[in-house]
C-alpha cells in the first residue's frame, strides 16, 4: 500500500471496534490511522503518553447512528532505526455481559429490537476467522425475536 508516497506495509487490517469505546495507548511511534467521512486515512499522533479513542460499533447502534464507530488501521511503522518497533496497548471498554441494549429515547433515529451485549459481543467475536470454531460452544441467552 502507498501512504504519502511511500510503500508501508497494513499489519492491521482495515475495521471498527464491535464495543463500546476502545483506548488506545500511543508509545510514540507511529502507525495507527483513522478514516474520516471523507474515506481518507489520517495519521493518528503517536505522542508518548497519550490515549487515542475510538468509538465502536455498540455505541454508533446505541446512538441511533449520532456517533459514528471509527474506522481504523495499523501500518507497519517506518523503519527509523533496525529495531524500530510500535507498541500499542489497548482497553476496550464494554457493557457487562448480562446488559440489555435498548434503544435511547432519541427522536428520529432508527428503533431496534433490544440485544443482550453477551449475545452479541460472542457473535461478533466468533466472526473472526480464527474463533469461527468455536461459535456453536455458546448459545444466544435471548433469541432473537422472528
Ligand atoms: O494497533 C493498534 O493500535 C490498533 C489495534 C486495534 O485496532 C484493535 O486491537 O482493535
Ligand atoms: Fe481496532
């Protein structure tokens, strides 16, 4: 992939966090970048010592769509020095597993049918290919209504 005129490696693929509000400790080297409305990628400030926030997909559904789940990435960062190496530490921050998710009583947003975060965070996770396996390991608490 090309950044800037020059070839960089994704070493994290293009995607928005299923949760809520993610942090994301910054080690000052950079790599992560965000997408904005406009589909271009913005490179997040690597300053040492700080967080960066993402929101997640839970929050843009709970919101009615009024915050929108960042659409983030990691490229392999510059190699400045032969050990050059991006550290980055991250805290998804999530409702218990047992809460319901109900819409807000928000006017002129989309209704949905509320969700046990449970049911859907083990969804979510089970969509990644390396945790396909397991998926049938855990039963939705709720069903679904048909
Ligand atoms: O490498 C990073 O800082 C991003 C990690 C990330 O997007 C994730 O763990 O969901
Ligand atoms: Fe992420």
């Amino acid at each position: 992939m090309v950044h800037k005129g020059e070839t960089r490696t994704i070493i994290g693929r293009e995607h928005a966090d299923s949760g809520f509000v993610t942090l994301l400790a910054q080690d000052g080297v950079e790599g992560l970048q965000v997408k904005n409305l406009a589909g271009e990628w913005i490179d997040v400030p690597p300053a040492n010592g700080t967080l960066a926030v993402n929101f997640g997909q839970l929050l843009e559904r709970w919101s009615g769509g009024r915050v929108r789940a960042t659409r983030h990435r990691a490229i392999a960062p510059k190699v400045i020095a032969p050990k050059t190496a991006r550290f980055s530490i991250a805290f998804f921050y999530e409702p218990r597993v047992d809460a319901e998710i109900a819409p807000l009583p928000l006017t002129g947003t989309e209704a949905f049918e509320p969700f046990l975060y449970g049911d859907y965070l083990w969804e979510a996770a089970t969509n990644f290919v390396e945790m396909s396996g397991i998926k049938h390991l855990r039963q939705p608490r709720r069903a679904k209504a048909s």
